[in-house]
C-alpha cells in the first residue's frame, strides 16, 4: 500500500488561536481596569476578539501575498 505523498507539500501551521488568546485576555484586562463594573471584562473580551479578527483578515491573511 503506498502512500500519496506529496515532496513539496508542507503543511502549514495555523497560529491564529494565538491572536485570538492575546486579544482575548487583553481585553478582560482592559475591561477590569477602566473601573465601570465587571460587565466590563466580558465586553472589552468581546471587542479584543473582534478586534483580532480585523487584525487576521487584513494584516496577517494580507502578509501571505508578499
């Protein structure tokens, strides 16, 4: 039995969960000191995934077509 192996394909690694995890938690930070109230961290959670999602689709995705 072979197996299909391709010698220029390699597989790339997807590192896009470490974005999400860094904007994550730095915007639970950024809603727990701004001192407004602990719905605060949820929300500044929320804003900190969006924007690492902005950030993936345009500068990063963008990088991969230098």
């Amino acid at each position: 039995m072979s197996h299909h192996q391709h010698p220029h394909h390699h597989e790339e690694k997807n590192y896009d969960y470490v974005f999400y995890l860094v904007a994550l938690l730095t915007g639970m930070f950024v809603g727990a000191i701004i001192e407004r109230g602990f719905i605060w961290i949820p929300v500044g959670g929320v804003f900190g995934l969006l924007t690492a999602a902005v950030f993936i689709k345009f500068l990063v995705k963008g990088r991969e077509k230098v």
